[in-house]
C-alpha cells in the first residue's frame, strides 16, 4: 500500500502472455477449448481493446489475467516477473456494475479498501478526493437503486480506480448503457486514464469504440480464440468525438468490420 | 492533464424539492389507507355476517356464539386470559429464538461447507413430514409437561423453513459478484460476511415471517395435548366445559398473537434492510 493518496493511482504496468492456452474440461457439451496459443501484451499506460465475436474466450482471458481462472499452457508475466494472481495485481470491472444494493454509494466505492484493511475513515477520505472527479460528489450517501445507469457505472469504475492496482481489466463495462450515455462514459474513461495512466485492457464488442479509445487493438478469432490481427490505432490524442469522421478512423473502421464478419461466420458455420 | 468532463447530476432547487416530497407524502398516505383499508374490511365484514346471522337465527351459544358474546366473555375472564397467553407467549418467544440462531448457525455451516449440507439436507426434509399430531403427544411423555416439549415442537416446526430460505438466500448469490470480491482480494469468510449473507436477507425474512406463525400454531398444539398453562390447554379446557365461546377467545388471542408477530418482524426487516424496500418502491 502507498503512504501518501496518489502515487498508486498514477502506476502503471506491463503485461506479457505467451502462449496461452486454456480448455473448459467436462462442460454439458465435452471438453471445449477457449483459448489456443494467445500472445498478448499490453505496455505500461497503454490503453489496448480486445474485440471478437461473442462467446470467442475474451472474457476467460481477462479471468486468466484476474486470476480467477488457471491457464492449461503459457506464460504470463506482470513487469518481466510471472504473474502472482494472489498479489491481485489487477482490478477488474464486470460487465454489470455489481453495486451491492444494501450498500450506500460511498460503502461500495470503498469496498475494496475494506477487504484489505483500510480503516472505514482512511478509506472514505481517499473516496471523497474521487466523488467530484467521477461526478458524484452528494451522492455518497445515496444508494445503488437511486442512481442512473451511467451513474451507476461511474461508481463502478472509481470502485476499480481507487484500488491503485496499476492494470485495470475492463470488461465491456458500457455495454448495457444507451448509446448517448456510452459516449459520454468513453469519453470520462478516455480524461480518468489521462489522468492516472494506468495500463487499460479493454474488452468490447463495439468496433468504433474500440478505435475511439484504443492504442492498440486484438481481434481475436472464433473460438477456441487466437489472435486474429492486432491493430495499432494510430489516431494522435487527445481525440474529439468527431475523430470517427476522419478518413483514417474509417479505414480501420473497415478493415476490423471486414475481420470480424469472417470470424462471425466462422463462429456460426462451427455451430 | 485534461480535466474529466464530470456531468453533475441537475437538482432541482430547495423549494421546489420539499412542495414535491410533500406531495409524494400526501399521495404516499392515501395510498397506503387505499390499500391496507380491503385488509381490514374483509374481516370486519366476515364479523358482522356471523354477527347477524347468530343473533337472528337465535343459535345455541354453545355451538357457535356471537362475536359480541365472545369478546364479554373474554373480557369477563381477562385474568385468566391473560395467564393463558403469557404462557403461550412465552413458548413461543423461547422456542422461535432458539429455533431462529440455531437456523442461522446450521444454515451458516451448510452453506460453507458442502459435505455437512449433503448430509444433513434429506434428514431436514424428512423432519417436515413427521405429523406434528403424532409427535407431541410422544413429547409430553419423552419430556413432561413443562417448557421443553413446547421448546422441542417449535423448534421442530420452524427451524426447516428458516434454513431453506437461508440456503435459497446464500445460493442465489451472483457469481459475478463473488468473483469480483475475489480480485478484490477478499478471503472465503469475507466473501460471505460481504455478500453471501446480506444478499440472503430478504429470503431469511420471508423464512422468519413464515415460520413465526408456525411457532404459535406449535407452541398452541403442544399446550392442547399437555401443559398446566397455556392457550392451548385452555381452548381444551374450555371446549370440555360447553365453553365455545372462551374456545373462539383463545382463538382470537392465539390469532392477534401470529399477526403482531408477523408485522413485527416486518417491521424489524424493514429497519435491518431499507435498501430493499426502497429499491422495491422506485420504478
């Protein structure tokens, strides 16, 4: 843990499969491998997406990366060092915000600190330093069934922040937001990362918003998932919400839109 | 360094909050008058039918008195009504509190360990189905007439739906949310303290509203085979004695007993999550 309120927050690290494997033994339709000899590798700060067609294994890589789940085979390495799960070096976003109900926004937020030990007061304090930056300030005492649905994600986000774990799994978390409130939600994520600079991995089905926040993207194949291409966006920062009109952003655009149709069928033929 | 585009949530000015929570206030009451007032009719007119009819029909009192004579006699015998009831009150305060922790605990250690819910689950369930008719005689026998056997049927009565709705509660826990406790760093027990168990509140106080009339429903039975004192063995008592009115009284007691237990336990579910009743209550 830091000594003083920021330093933690603006850490960043570097992240390194190789060869990963992983097969879901004994499932209801046998043995189904997930995914087969994935490389990947995100460097410190940088903001990289992984896309693929639904069901691919995006998620079971991020559980590998969690340490919720053990590969079969290869290597992951956290800053050259082999990836300890039980360090927690990760804080993971979920696909649904998972506030807990019975908790008030302030408790939840504070959630993590208080399964490591943060004493309740030291823990609200460095909350309160977030509330007006996730633009929740006079909502701390409010509870989840209260907020709106992009609210309700910002809390889940500063739940991931304030655990000053330098790599940030994020899986789909905008997905179940209308799509106004998705852009304002990628573009508040786009100012909290230039903020702290963490290491982002990003999990969407969204291609346009794979590009808008993205330095780098992998589209995985259908399953078992490999690597398909990997996308360097090389679109300058800061980017305004028109840069999807630019001709560069629509020829990335195309290209990942022709990619991911082939692993589509693929996915569907194999069914 | 940008500065993050934070959209303040737009509040409407003081004064116009308040004039609006008012009207919600005001609204808020017809509507609970709107909707208790039916709960309370209904029985109240069921009355005045039985009322009615007995008087008019001039029926022998023994076989089923007027409401009206019901509530004299009661009255007229208060004294001894209210040992009967303190007695009965008191069975069911002690068996309900030990048959509550003991679910707890049971529940607690079922759900964390998987070997002891495999074990104990068919013989909780079979339990359900030993006729209480045929067990609390055999219990005065085993344990006497005193507070025990009373304790033993209550507990007997009301201790499987508490742990059901407990292991319903703590099943129902999203895995999603355990995992995430798990990033988090959280230990097994953690994870419990945090999620499985306030989760599982709502379903333990639907489980404790259930089973708390079931409580006095043993705990009068119990009395009815044997006791010295008690609800139960004072309908028996009175029904020997051509005393139906007294019986009906008990029943009225035994009645306001289950119902005042009943709200009062969603009072106290109301005070332990109001989280719930809130999110219940928004769209």
């Amino acid at each position: 843990m830091t000594e003083t309120m920021t330093p933690g927050l603006g850490a960043s690290a570097e992240i390194e499969l190789r060869g990963v494997s992983k097969t879901f033994r004994g499932t209801a339709s046998g043995d189904v491998p997930v995914l087969d000899n994935v490389d990947f590798r995100a460097a410190p700060g940088e903001f990289v997406s992984v896309i693929g067609p639904s069901g691919c294994g995006k998620s079971t890589l991020f559980r590998l990366i969690a340490g919720l789940d053990v590969a079969d085979e290869g290597d992951a390495e956290l800053n050259g060092e082999p990836l300890d799960p039980t360090d927690h070096p990760v804080a993971y976003m979920p696909q649904k915000d998972l506030l807990l109900p019975w908790r008030s926004v302030m408790r939840n937020v504070t959630l993590p600190l208080e399964v490591n030990g943060v004493k309740r007061a030291e823990a609200a304090a460095r909350a309160t330093e977030l509330f007006p930056l996730f633009g929740l300030k006079g909502f701390e005492k409010a509870y989840p069934y209260a907020l709106s649905g992009g609210m309700r994600q910002r809390a889940a986000l500063m739940r991931t922040v304030i655990q000053e774990r330098p790599l940030m799994l994020l899986d789909e978390p905008f997905g179940a937001l209308d799509s106004l409130t998705r852009t304002e939600m990628q573009e508040f994520l786009l100012d909290v990362w230039a903020q702290f600079g963490h290491t982002i991995i990003f999990i969407t089905h969204d291609i346009r918003e794979a590009i808008y926040l993205s330095d780098r993207i992998y589209v995985m194949t259908a399953r078992p998932a490999q690597v398909r291409m990997v996308v360097e966006v090389d679109i300058p920062r800061p980017r305004p919400l028109d840069v999807i009109a630019t001709p560069r952003f629509g020829e990335l655009e195309a290209g990942l839109i022709h990619a991911l149709r082939e692993e589509n069928q693929q996915q569907e033929a194999s069914r | 360094m940008t500065n993050p585009s934070t959209s303040p949530a737009a509040s409407p000015p003081p004064r116009e909050r308040e004039e609006a929570a008012a009207r919600a206030q005001r609204g808020r009451r017809l509507h609970q008058v709107a909707r208790y007032a039916p709960g309370v009719l209904f029985p109240l007119g069921l009355l005045a039918i039985w009322q009615l009819y007995t008087s008019a029909a001039n029926v022998d009192p023994t076989v089923l008195p007027e409401p009206t004579r019901i509530v004299e006699q009661l009255f007229k015998s208060r004294q001894i009504a209210w040992e009967h009831t303190a007695q009965t009150l008191k069975e069911t305060a002690v068996g309900f509190t030990i048959s509550v922790v003991v679910a707890l605990l049971v529940a607690v250690l079922m759900d964390q360990m998987g070997w002891l819910r495999r074990a104990l689950y068919p013989t909780l369930i079979a339990s359900q189905t030993i006729p209480v008719v045929a067990i609390a005689p055999l219990m005065i026998i085993w344990f006497g007439f005193g507070l025990l056997p009373k304790v033993l049927l209550i507990v007997l009565v009301t201790f499987f739906p508490i742990v059901v709705a407990l292991l319903d509660g703590f099943a129902a826990t999203e895995r999603e949310a355990m995992d995430l406790l798990r990033t988090m760093g959280a230990k097994r027990m953690q994870i419990f303290r945090l999620v499985r168990f306030p989760g599982a509140l709502p379903q333990m106080f639907t489980g404790l509203r259930i089973s708390a009339t079931y409580a006095v429903i043993a705990a009068i039975f119990a009395e009815y085979v044997g006791a010295y004192q008690g609800l139960g063995i004072w309908m028996s008592t009175s029904k020997s004695a051509f005393r139906t009115d007294l019986v009906f009284g008990a029943i009225t007691i035994s009645a306001l007993i289950s119902v005042t237990l009943f709200l009062l336990i969603g009072v106290i579910s109301r005070f332990v999550m109001p989280w719930y009743y809130a999110s219940r209550r928004s769209p």
